[in-house]
C-alpha cells in the first residue's frame, strides 16, 4: 500500500509573485512530479529562487492537459499571451507533452 503526500507548499519564480498577489494569474502549470496538489487545501507559497514565503493558496482543482491542448483561456489564466506560456513551459519543462493545470485562489 503507498499512500501519497499531500503537498503544502508551492514555489513560483519571483517573476510571478506580483501577478499571483494582484489575482492575476490563477493558475499554474506543472508536470506530473509537481501534480499532487489536491483541491481543497492550502498550501504556503515562496519564491523558488529564495525561498520567500509571500503568501497563501487554496488549491480549487487540478487537471491533465496536454502540451498542444493550452490555449489563449490558460495564457490569460497565466496573465500573459499563448506564445509566452508555450515558452515558458517549454523552458522549465523541455520537451515535455503532458502538463497539470493547477488551479488556485489567494487566501487574503
């Protein structure tokens, strides 16, 4: 029998941090090592560069999607265009055709 962790913590790039507190961007996009997240907890959020807890989020639903899947609703989502999403996810995860859209709400 394996049981799973639920995770309680979730890192950004400090790149995000304004866009996520101004509710901006309410969603993230991960691969499966990072798709445990389950709706309905919270979780502590920090930059991953330092380490900078900035806030809190509730985690609302979790969902597969395919690279060739997203579309300009996850680029808002992401508060920028379908062509930056598509190259940022192509940066952090290369290659990679099977993603996570975790979706999330600011606890104020």
């Amino acid at each position: 029998m394996t049981s799973t962790i639920i995770p309680t913590e979730m890192t950004f790039f400090s790149r995000f941090e304004n866009d996520i507190l101004s509710g901006k961007k309410t969603i993230t996009i991960r691969d499966e090592a990072e798709s445990h997240y389950v709706p309905g907890t919270t979780v502590d959020v920090s930059t991953y560069e330092e380490g900078r807890w900035f806030c809190r989020l509730n985690i609302l639903t979790v969902e597969p999607i395919a690279f060739n899947d997203l579309n300009n609703f996850h680029a808002q989502q992401e508060n920028m265009t379908l062509a930056e999403l598509k190259a940022v996810i192509h940066d952090i995860y290369p290659g990679i055709e099977e993603l996570y859209v975790v979706n999330y709400a600011l606890v104020k």
